[in-house]
C-alpha cells in the first residue's frame, strides 16, 4: 500500500503563507520531498488564477497541475497526491477577508508516469479550505489550515487539519523553527489516510524570501484505524522530509 498522502500534503500546505497572501493575484508553487520512509521522492506543480475583479468574493478561476512520484514498480498503489498525472480544471469559489474559501472545479486528467491508480478521464472535485495566519517576519508566528475535499476520481473525501507554531529570524536570510500537529480522515477505510502526526522541523530561505525554501523535517505519527493495519505495518512510524518548495504569484 502507498502512504505518503500525509507527507505530501505537509510539503505542499508549507508555501500556504505565500498562497494566502497571493490569492487575489493567483500563484504558481512547487515542490520535491524526500521520504527516508519509503524511499520515494514526490514531485509537484499548481498553477492556479482567480479572475474578475480582485474585490469579488465569487470568482471563477483556472488551475492547472502536476504530480509525479519515483515509485514506479508494479504492484504499488499510487494516492491521490502522487498518482503521476496531470490535469486543468475552471472552477467557481467564494472567499472572504477570514481565510474561508469555497470551490468547485471541473476538470480533465491524464497519465504521466507509469502507473495511476485511476485513468485518464474526467475530474471533479469541490470542498471547503479555512487558512489564519498570525504573528509577523520576525519572532513567534504561527498558522492554521484546515480542509476537506471531495474527488471524484476517487468516490473519496479527505479531512485534512494543520497547525503550525514557529519562530523566526528576521531578515530576507530567516529561518524558521516550527513544531506541526497535523490530523487527516479518509472517507474510506484507508488506514494510511487516517492518521495523527506531529513534526518538528527548520526552514531555510537562502535566496531571500522571494526564492525556493528548503526544510529538514521529522515526523512522528500513529494509524488512528489500527484494526485495519496490514501484518507488516506498525502503528506508529518516524519520517524524515528533506523539502524543497518555490511559490510565486502570478
């Protein structure tokens, strides 16, 4: 079974600060993660543009992605986050100046790596994001995150919840040191998309705050539906997630 979800989304959700403040204008980010856990490295891409008038709280938009990971074998059990594919989609949100965001999107994917666990077709997807951010460039800060989204690709729903407390050095060289709970549910009973995980980690801007950032992290989590663990997995894990990440707004 392939359980990255978790590791994936904590890569992508660590440009959420910049997408937040870039949501009038749209952004592009990326990012490359490497799980000592499972020997894989998962790579990805979203470009995403809001249009109309930036003062609207309903506007549609344009999203267009990418995912790709190394495990290539047979056998393996791509997610939804390192499925290798990409796609487009134009959706209709609803946002407001509290962080809620509201959307619905249709869309198409295709295959780009070897194996997917689901084909090249239609694709629709629609939830509900909450994002609050406080603290500033320097000293304590911190964020929430929290989602819940609907993919019909998959007949699936995920519940992802994140809080991240840090602190910072000040300049356009900052580090940040940061402690994230993390909480997820699948709407089907994968174990591996129901889990509880802590991770502690260090973020470098090395090109100042504008370029990628680079962040050592580990990770401790445990199953939540342990009934449903196969023989050779335990209930609770470590990780370490070398990451790379670049946003930009567009």
């Amino acid at each position: 079974m392939n359980r990255r979800i978790i590791a994936i989304l904590v890569a992508a959700l660590a440009l959420l600060p910049l997408a937040a403040r870039a949501d009038q204008a749209g952004y592009l980010y990326s990012y490359g993660v490497d799980e000592s856990r499972y020997g894989d490295i998962v790579f990805a891409i979203d470009a995403y543009k809001p249009l109309g008038s930036p003062d609207a709280s309903l506007r549609p938009y344009v999203d267009v992605f990418a995912n790709d990971d190394s495990k290539t074998a047979n056998g393996a059990v791509p997610r939804i986050y390192s499925d290798n594919y990409a796609g487009g989609a134009f959706g209709l949100q609803f946002t407001n100046e509290k962080g809620l965001r509201l959307f619905a999107q249709v869309g198409a994917t295709t295959t780009i790596g070897s194996i997917a666990s689901e084909p090249s077709g239609g694709d629709l997807r629609g939830g509900v994001q909450l994002y609050r951010e406080w603290g500033g460039a320097r000293g304590a800060y911190g964020n929430f995150y929290g989602s819940g989204t609907y993919y019909s690709r998959y007949h699936d729903a995920v519940f992802y919840n994140q809080l991240e407390l840090g602190t910072a050095t000040g300049g356009a060289h900052r580090i940040e040191y940061y402690v994230r709970p993390v909480l997820t549910f699948d709407s089907h009973p994968y174990y591996y998309d129901n889990v509880a995980e802590i991770t502690a980690g260090v973020r470098f801007h090395p090109f100042g705050t504008r370029g990628p950032t680079f962040a050592l992290e580990e990770a401790a989590g445990t199953y939540l539906r342990g009934d449903l663990l196969p023989p050779d997995v335990a209930r609770t894990y470590l990780d370490f997630r070398p990451t790379i990440a670049y946003g930009v707004s567009i």
